[in-house]
C-alpha cells in the first residue's frame, strides 16, 4: 500500500457521480490539482473515467503516485452511486490503495460560506421526499442524514435560530416550510464537486491511514425504485 505523508501532503485522486453531476478532481501534495466536472442527469458511466484520465494526463500521475482514492458514498442516485463506488473501488484495488467515502452531504456542505450560520443540506431524492443533513458552524455533522418529506425538514432544525441552506432540493424545503421559516438560501455549489471530496479526504487519510483498507459502503436511505433480478431472487428466498 501507498506510503501516507500525515501532514497532508499526499496525491489523491476523488471521484462523484452520486447525483446530477460527474467529477474528478486531483489534489497534489497539499494543494488543489486539476478537475473535470460536468452538471449532467444521466451519462455518468460513459464521462467518468475519461475525466479521470484526463486529471491524471494533465498532472502527469500514474496511478502508482497516488496515496490514495476517494470517492462520494451518498445518499443520491442509485445508478450513479453505483458507478462512483465501482470505478473507486476497482481502481483502489489494481493500485493497491486506500478507499476514502466522503458523504454527498457533507461535500456540499464544505463547499459553503454559510456566514456564520449552520447549514442544512437537502438534496432532491427524485421522489417526493428529499435528503437531508444539518451541518454546525464549524460544518460538524448534527445527526445523521436523512430521508424526509421537505415539511417535515422543520424537525432537524435547531429551535429558534435562523440557518443557511444549500443543495438542489432547497427550493422544495422553502416552499413547504413558507415565508415564516428561519432560512437563508446560500449561493454556493448545490451539487458534489469531487475537488472538495478531495480536499475533505486528505486530512481524513492522514489522520488514520488504518482505517480505509476496507471499501466504505454505498449510503442508502431508501430502498431502490428497481432492483435486479439477482436481488428479487434473493427477496423471494424462503
């Protein structure tokens, strides 16, 4: 396995195609590196690995120089997390190296300036729920994401303070919460952009290297609208 640099300066490769964006993004020994990012609904398969050569041409990187991969885990689309948590973890073993899950949330999240307010994170579900995660000030996770219809988003808000909210299904909670509601909507990026995965990874890999041997798990929070027919074998087993 790759040698860790603990102060962070370490070549890392993030990838995201949770949701309706498809990204990769290098961060080279302490600093931002080149990144491909694409707004898109679908066509995820056929863009991500082409933006992942086209980072690692551009820095000149083999996979050999890397330290480690990192990669979006959810919640978002089902077809797309697939794909992310696929690529990542393939390549994360013909390299022999560490696998860092990053969550959709928290990647918007960090991609902020939420003024000094927390920040709620709401992505659309494509269904008539959302998912939602409150974020402090210092953007530490305050419980855990969640899958809620957009008026029911007032139960995860702090009583009596006003927040910052973020994500591509903001506009749902403010229609649903009304004119009364304590929020302020943010104008930064409301989709993952794998170049704040990677910034998020670094200090995460530095820290405990040990602790992404194994690769981290798809972040579902509701069953799948369609599922293979592997899996309604499975269901049907007595």
């Amino acid at each position: 396995m790759a040698r860790m640099h603990r102060d962070g300066k370490m070549n890392l490769l993030a990838i995201d195609s949770a949701t309706n964006a498809c990204s990769a993004a290098l961060w080279l020994r302490g600093e931002p590196g080149p990144r491909r990012y694409a707004a898109m609904r679908r066509g995820h398969a056929e863009a991500l690995l082409p933006m992942v050569e086209a980072v690692m041409s551009e820095a000149g990187l083999s996979f050999a120089g890397l330290d480690g991969i990192a990669v979006t885990v959810g919640p978002g689309a089902f077809t797309g997390l697939r794909i992310g948590l696929s690529a990542a973890r393939g390549l994360a073993l013909a390299a022999d190296l560490p696998l860092v899950g990053v969550t959709t949330l928290e990647a918007i999240a960090a991609a902020q300036e939420a003024q000094g307010l927390p920040i709620l994170v709401v992505l659309d579900s494509k269904r008539s729920d959302v998912y939602a995660q409150l974020f402090t000030v210092a953007g530490d996770p305050v419980g855990a994401p969640a899958a809620v219809m957009p008026r029911d988003v007032a139960g995860l808000l702090p009583h009596g303070r006003k927040v910052a909210v973020a994500g591509d299904g903001a506009e749902a909670v403010l229609d649903a919460l009304g004119a009364g509601a304590a929020m302020q909507r943010l104008a930064g990026p409301d989709l993952p952009d794998a170049a704040v995965v990677a910034a998020i990874a670094v200090p995460r890999l530095a820290k405990a290297p040990e602790a992404y041997c194994d690769p981290p798990n798809a972040l579902y929070l509701r069953p799948p609208d369609a599922v293979t027919a592997a899996e309604r074998r499975r269901g049907a087993a007595p």
